[in-house]
C-alpha cells in the first residue's frame, strides 16, 4: 500500500501568481478575467498533480520562483522544485488493480497536512470505481485506521528468541542475553551482558532490522568498551549464522562468526568464533533465567 498525500490546500492558487504577464499585474483588484485564469491555473495545478506529472507542476512557477513547504524547507527554481515533486511521485504511488473492464480498486493511504502545521493525519482507504455510459465514478469509499509499516514479516523468523535468556560457561562466566522488539516491530533490540562471581565484565547493545536494499537482515552491534560491527544473517528458520565484521577500540579490525539456533523449547545454543589478534571460541546454552 502507497502514500496519496493532500497538502498545501491553496498551493494552485499560488502557483498561478507565479506566472501572471507583467501587464496583468496593474490591472484592476477583482478584475473578472483574471480571477478566471487563477481559477482555470489552479484547476490545472491540481490535474497535473493528480497525474504524478513534476514537469508540469514546477511549470506553474515563473522560472526562479520559489515555494516553502509546511515543513520550513524552501525550494528556489523551476529545476529544484521539479526535482521534489519527482521524488514525492517516485514513492507516492497507490495500488489501483482491474477486478472487470469497468470495475476497479484503488488502495492507498491519504496523508492530510494542517495548514497551521500541525503534525499530519493519516488513513488507508479503499475506493472502489465503476465506469458507467463510459464515465467513472466512486461507487464506494471506506477508510481505516493508518498502521505504520513494519518489518515484522521480515524479521517474525527471530520470534522465537524474544525474551530473556540466561547460562553459565565451562569457565564460569554468567552470560545474559535479552531480545525484545523495538517500537513498530521494524527492529529487533538484543542486549549481551557477561558477569564474572557477579562483576560485570563486558556488555553489547545490538540493533537487528532488515536490509531492503541487499533483501536480508543485517545487524549493528555496540559493546561497552567502545567497539562496534556491522553483521550480516543467513539462514532461517530456528538456526541462523551471523557474519560480524569489527572495528575494536584501537581502531583495529576483527571478525566474528555467531551461529545461534533454538534447540529445545526452551533452550537456545549460541556459538561464538572470533578471529582476532587472540582468536577465541566459546559455545554456550542459554535457558530463561529462574
């Protein structure tokens, strides 16, 4: 489902003041003839508009004229607002699908922004358009609450680590490991944290979300002694491995490889390579704490 956006209500009728002649502009105050070309300019406005159509919408201004939107940017220029209106289009589309030759559904999302500049309200619709003696017409139109987009069907496969966990290596370090979904369900928050006799040693924040651009979850993680990587996931399901690349503290580069599955159903495995300048290996099992 796509963005339809309203906005700026008296815009066209603004444009048109743009490109009025020279001569029109000592003419009378309510001269008759140019309230009509206002009028048919913000017609047209609004059709060029509602045909996704930059070219000629950044032609209703005079060739350095300048626009400001709700939001304070300012554009000066032909070029430059021809290029936010392209932008706008290249992600404003709405799905319009042909059930018969004269029957079709349109989905979208209207965003409607307040000329006072209050934050915009948003809604997904449903209109549905029949052609009749060869016009088209709205037979019906239905709106609903606006859901935010989520990442969640990308990211629904890690479901089953969410929550706390909790085990003790051979060497007896306590290790905690936490998953939780971060507001919107578009990112999966994981907190490390390793105890020794019950003196923290060592903590990481990692940030799980999914890449659209490669399509596949990516990870960024950041430890408490200032280190940070960037990792990439592979596989599926309750059995996935994780390639991090590091950049340590002093600047030096190291890399680890996680493989974390689900083995019980209530126990998860979680086995860490690193290769480093002091290569090591740990395997571990973790269980929700007591």
């Amino acid at each position: 489902m796509s963005m339809r956006r309203l906005w700026i209500p008296a815009l066209p009728a603004l444009a048109c003041t743009f490109i009025l002649l020279p001569g029109q502009a000592g003419e009378p105050k309510g001269n008759a003839k140019d309230k009509e070309a206002i009028a048919k300019c913000a017609e047209a406005f609004v059709e060029a508009f509602h045909k996704g159509d930059a070219k000629a919408l950044a032609a209703f201004w005079a060739p350095n004229g300048d626009f400001s939107d709700q939001t304070g940017k300012h554009l000066k220029g032909r070029k430059a607002i021809e290029k936010a209106f392209a932008a706008l289009f290249a992600v404003d589309r709405h799905s319009l699908k042909f059930i018969t030759p004269s029957v079709a559904i349109e989905d979208g999302t209207t965003e409607v922004y307040a000329p006072d500049g209050r934050p915009p309200t948003r809604a997904n619709y449903t209109m549905v358009h029949v052609k009749k003696d060869g016009e088209w017409s709205i037979a019906t139109l239905r709106n609903s609450t606006y859901t935010p987009p989520s990442n969640y069907h990308h990211l629904r496969g890690l479901e089953w680590a969410i929550g706390d966990w909790a085990g003790k290596r051979e060497t007896g370090e306590m290790e905690k490991l936490s998953f939780a979904w971060d507001n919107g369900q578009n990112f999966i928050v994981a907190k490390f944290s390793t105890s020794a006799r019950e003196v923290p040693v060592g903590s990481a924040k990692v940030l799980i979300g999914w890449d659209p651009g490669a399509k596949r979850i990516r990870s960024w993680i950041f430890d408490s002694t200032g280190g940070f990587g960037e990792g990439t996931w592979s596989g599926g399901g309750k059995k996935w491995t994780i390639k991090i690349a590091n950049t340590l503290p002093d600047g030096k580069k190291a890399a680890t490889t996680i493989a974390l599955a689900m083995v019980g159903a209530d126990t998860i495995s979680l086995q860490a390579r690193y290769q480093g300048s002091h290569p090591e290996e740990a395997q571990i099992v973790l269980e929700p704490p007591n």
